[in-house]
C-alpha cells in the first residue's frame, strides 16, 4: 500500500489477516471455558458454598447425585443451545466485512 501510514497496514492488512485465526482462538477458548469441569472439581468440589461449581459441574451432579435425568437433559440441552448462540454471534463478529469503494 503506498502512501500507508503504519496505522492503517496495520488496520486494512494485518488485522484482516488475522481476522481467521482470532475467530477460532475467541471460539475455542469460549466452548473450552463453558466446558469445565475437572479443574473446579479435583480443586474446591464446589465449595465454598457452591460458588465454584461450573454449569458442567451442576449438570453432572444433578444427574449422577440426584438421580435427576430429566432436569440434567434440559440444562445440557440449554447449554447446547447457549453455546450455539455463543457461536454465532462470535462467527458474525468476526465476518469478513466487504468495503464498499
């Protein structure tokens, strides 16, 4: 680009460039978040007063302890649905935006 200042290559070429692999590396670490359970678990069990426990955390328990299928399906369900959601509007964040010239 002639006559570019530093500032904008770096917002008309390297961001752009970068755009893919922000998208997979924002996605991944918030599926990888949502998706915790071993850490919380071998390090508090939940507590103090259940403030550690992840929503994987809950789901496990409330289907293995409580015996309750039926209400960890839907909170599985539910969290499914929320990542999915997650997903997308990551996904539209990180669109390619095609300039009009």
């Amino acid at each position: 680009m002639d006559g570019a200042g530093p500032w904008q290559r770096f917002r008309h070429v390297t961001v752009p460039g970068l755009r893919p692999v922000a998208l997979f590396v924002v996605n991944s670490t918030l599926l990888a978040s949502a998706n915790m359970f071993g850490q919380s678990y071998l390090i508090t069990t939940g507590a103090p007063a259940d403030e550690t426990k992840t929503a994987i955390f809950l789901i496990a328990e409330t289907g293995l302890r409580r015996f309750d299928m039926g209400t960890a399906s839907a909170m599985s369900f539910l969290l499914a649905l929320t990542l999915m959601v997650t997903s997308a509007v990551v996904f539209r964040v990180f669109r390619d935006r095609q300039e009009t010239s």
